[in-house]
C-alpha cells in the first residue's frame, strides 16, 4: 500500500484502536474516533479529563490500529499537542463533531479542556491473513 491509500483507508475507516503506557507501566488500549489522517498527521481529540490525555502528555510514544475488511493498519510514533487555533476552529465547526459543544458554555469553555493530538513521521505496516508470516514492510507516513 501507498501512503495516499493508507490515508484513505484510515479516513474512510475512521474508529482505531490507540495504545498508551499508564503510570504504572501498564499498556492501556481503547477505540476512539480518529478526525482525519492526511500528509500533516493522524489527528484526533480527546478531554483533559481523560486518562488518555494524561498518558500522552507523560508518554507520547503511541501505537494505533485500524482494521478494514480483513486488512489491519497498525501505525507506531510519537503524538504531539497541537494547540493551533486552526485544527481548533476545523474540529469545533465540523458537523461530525457537534457533540463536542455540549463540553462548555462557551468556544472559549471546550478549547480550555479540548485537546488534539497529532501523529506526525509515524511509520505503518499493514496484516492480512495472507500475509501473516512476512516480514513486516513499513511505510513512513
């Protein structure tokens, strides 16, 4: 696969499953809903409420998952925090994300716990079935 068509497959297949260390050491896995993936990184958001904000900001180092008809897209790299007030402004008005508005009074309010991570230079491999016992190829993103 191309990077371009990994691009397309993750947004078109856009839950993925993220990877993190805990405080303890301890690998912690959830499904989230990535925003989009394109040549300026996998990004997606989350609240400073969370564990997973907690976690990234102590160890940004992350591995995702992301699964299409048979195939699995597994990218490994580091996240960082995008505070730019442009992704901001693109999330919180993106019709998909609505639900993010409840999270405050204000836009002021959601931007002050609203935070959005963005994976950039990861590499990726893909799995299938049929391929199971190759050796890993990646492509860097």
């Amino acid at each position: 696969m191309t990077k371009e068509e990994l691009f397309k497959m993750m947004n078109e297949n856009p839950v993925m499953h993220l990877a993190t260390v805990d405080e303890n050491g301890f690998p912690r896995v959830r499904g989230i809903l990535m925003f989009k993936a394109c040549e300026d990184g996998i990004i997606f958001h989350t609240g400073t409420f969370k564990e997973l904000y907690k976690q990234l900001v102590a160890n940004p180092n992350a591995e995702l998952c992301f699964q299409c008809k048979g195939t699995q897209v597994r990218v490994e790299g580091k996240f960082e925090l995008d505070e730019s007030d442009e992704i901001f402004e693109e999330i919180y008005n993106h019709p998909s994300r609505a639900f993010v508005r409840q999270w405050g009074k204000s836009k002021e309010e959601v931007k002050d716990f609203l935070k959005i991570f963005r994976l950039k230079n990861g590499r990726a491999h893909t799995w299938t079935m049929a391929d199971n016992f190759k050796p890993k190829e990646f492509i860097d993103l």
